[in-house]
C-alpha cells in the first residue's frame, strides 16, 4: 500500500495488521491498523511509529516519500508499544534532532527502552512547534487511555492526530471515514470505546470541554487505530459526547452462562417479561459471545440483567471472568437485576448482586433463584421479573429517580 495524502504534505505512513484477533483480551475479528503520520516542511516530522514486527512496512512507506534520514523530529503521542515498538528501530535509523512526548511520556520512554540517550523534548503545556509552513500544538490527555497520552493538532490543516482516542480497531485497504460501511464504522467504534474507555469516561467529558472551549477548528481527525475522520469528524465526536455521559438507550440485555438449561429456560422467560411490557432485548449466551462484544452492547443498554448457575458455591468460570473484565470497566446508569438456578447451596444471585451494587446499577429485584429445573410457576415468576426490569427502566428513561432494593 502507497503512503496516503491526508493534505497537502502531511501523510498516512502506517501499517495495516489484518491478522490480529485479539488486544490484550478485547476481541478484533476485523484487524486493525497502526497509524502514524508524516509532515513534509521545513523541519519534516514523524507523528508516531508502529508495533515493533511492522517496522518495515512503516520504513517502506516513508522510503517512498523520502529519505528517512531526512526525518527531524518524532512526536510520540503514546507510548504503548503497538504505537511505539518499533520506535528504537527508527530512531536508530532516522537520527532525528528531538523526540517530542509529555512529562508522562517521558518516563514512558525511560521506563520501555532505558535509552537516556535520546534527544528527548517534553512538551510543556500549550506549547507550540512551527515546522516551517506549519505549526503543531500538543495537549495532554492522560489517561486516555494511558498517563503519557497526548494530542498533537496541525494548526494550518485544522487535522488532530489524535492517539488512541476516536479510533477503532478495523483493518481496510480504506483509509477515510466515508470509504468503508457505516454500520461497521460505527460498530468498531462503539466496541473500541466500550472495552478500552468506559473507565475513562469522566476523563473523556473533560477533554471534550477543553477542545470546545479553546474552539479549535477540526477538519480531520487522524487517529492511531483505524480510518481517519475525514468527511464526517462531528459524527465520532457526537458519539463520544453521548458515551462519556452514560447516555441509555431503552433496551435491555440479558446475559447469562448456564449448566444444564434451567438458567437459560429462566433468561428466556425474563425476555418475555421484557418484550411483554414492550421493551426490545438482546439475549447473549456467555458460551457464545465474546466478553468484549458484550461489553460494546453493555455500553449503550439501559438494564442489564445477568443470569448464572451456582457452581461450587460460586458462579461458572464464563461468567466469573466477565464479571471481573465488566467490573474493570466500570459501565454506569444501568437498571439491574439477577436470576440463576442452583443445586444445593445457591450463591450465584448474592454474588451477582454484589457485583452489580459495586458498579452502582440500580438494582429493581432482590433476584431469583430456582433449585434444580424450573416448572411453569418459577417461570412465571421469571416472566414477572422482566416486568419489573421494563417498568423499571421506563421509569429510569422518564427522569424518575429509582431506589435499589437492596
């Protein structure tokens, strides 16, 4: 693949890795991509690298644009290794006169590479950096997702490069926005904020203020993972105002893990419950759907009801580890409940409830819990469940403020 005008002089060099199927345990059945961006001016300048075992492609782009030792500076906006593996590599071959980072990005750096040696620039707050023709500025953004994050922003070109955020994990032969399927675009996206910034959240609301107070104007948005933001940048913006402020649609999920059927019997009549008081729903089966992919459908759901089987005084291991990785995550302004059958001790729905009230959920039912198989009455009761779960989240939609009941 040739390096990709983004604007005059300024140009995609990065990677594509249409392999990889998982991120540290987030799922990427479409691939990703490693960006980085070269500017061509006076003072030519390399905005980020790739994951070390793409090194090459990245040379060979920047080889057919120039000579890479013509390269004078390197902006690192962060440190993680996909984005900086093969940073030694580079510099190593580039030479370049200063490496730009955050005070965080730094000690990154130190604490990655242990090179002391390099020619490090940290950024102070609001500093500017005229290449020639053109001017950078950077702003902090730690922890989005790491401490040392940062935004560099094209002064000239209105383009924010902006890291991790407003990316997605999608490899593609495309590189903008308006070049691949929306559906998909928007999936990606949803899944990539999801599972690496829901925690974040708070963090993300603050960064969206002081973008719209310093009113900078944003042609394009170049993030590190994923296509660049071109034709559309307000859409990706819009969608992270309405994910850091916790914004519910009104459905519900329920998500359950079962041993021998009676919990699955009992999440499918909690559905009914759900779909009578008309409320739509999303059944997810733990044996089946991945942790991340029901993280990206936790995001935007209204109620969250978990179903689980007791298993040695526990809950089944499926189950267990979503827990931990949701727990991890920290999803908000969620209607809860929990249902489960057992055998002879029963301590799936406490712990489920434990769980819940950790994250703060509002919890509409104590929960239930059926011995063994369930009969027609334990079903209905199910069914009544989803009942309250709908009036429940109904009420939540309309503004009334609900009280857990335990």
């Amino acid at each position: 693949m040739k390096p990709i005008e983004l604007a005059k002089n300024i140009y995609w060099v990065g990677a594509v890795d249409w392999d990889i199927r998982d991120f540290h345990g987030y799922s990427t059945n479409r691939g990703t991509t490693y960006n980085a961006y070269l500017i061509i001016d006076e003072k030519i300048t390399l905005i980020d690298t790739v994951k070390k075992a793409f090194h090459g492609d990245l040379m060979h782009r920047i080889h057919n644009i120039i000579d890479p030792k013509k390269i004078d500076y390197i902006v690192v906006n962060h440190v993680e290794m996909d984005h900086s593996g093969s940073l030694p590599q580079v510099i190593e071959e580039v030479r370049p006169e200063k490496v730009f980072c955050s005070k965080m990005g730094h000690r990154a750096l130190l604490r990655h590479f242990h090179r002391e040696d390099w020619p490090y620039h940290v950024i102070s707050p609001n500093e500017e950096l005229s290449l020639g023709a053109r001017t950078l500025n950077f702003m902090e953004t730690r922890m989005l997702h790491w401490p040392d994050s940062m935004f560099t922003y094209v002064k000239e070109d209105q383009i924010l490069i902006s890291n991790d955020a407003f990316g997605q994990h999608l490899a593609s032969s495309e590189r903008f926005d308006e070049e691949v399927n929306q559906d998909v675009l928007m999936r990606e996206c949803t899944k990539y904020y999801a599972n690496i910034l829901t925690l974040y959240s708070p963090l993300v609301k603050k960064v969206l203020a002081k973008v719209r107070e310093m009113n900078l104007p944003i042609k394009m948005i170049a993030p590190d993972h994923g296509v660049i933001w071109r034709t559309d940048p307000g859409k990706i913006i819009e969608a992270y105002s309405r994910w850091c402020g916790n914004e519910a649609r009104g459905h519900a999920l329920v998500i359950y893990d079962t041993m021998w059927k009676s919990t699955e019997m009992m999440a499918k009549a909690v559905a009914d419950g759900l779909l009578d008081e008309g409320v739509n729903y999303k059944l997810l089966d733990l044996r089946f759907s991945h942790r991340s992919d029901v993280m990206t459908e936790v995001l935007e759901a209204g109620a969250v009801v978990l179903g689980c089987s007791t298993l040695n005084n526990g809950l089944l291991p499926r189950m267990a580890g979503f827990l931990m990785y949701m727990r991890g995550l920290k999803p908000t302004n969620k209607i809860g409940a929990a249902f489960g059958s057992y055998g002879w001790s029963g301590e799936s729905v406490k712990l489920l409830n434990q769980a819940m009230q950790e994250m703060k959920f509002t919890i509409c039912h104590e929960g239930l819990r059926v011995q063994y198989v369930p009969e027609h009455e334990h079903l209905k009761e199910c069914v009544e469940l989803g009942h309250t779960v709908a009036r429940s989240l109904k009420a939540m939609q309309a503004g009334k403020e609900i009280a857990s009941v335990i």
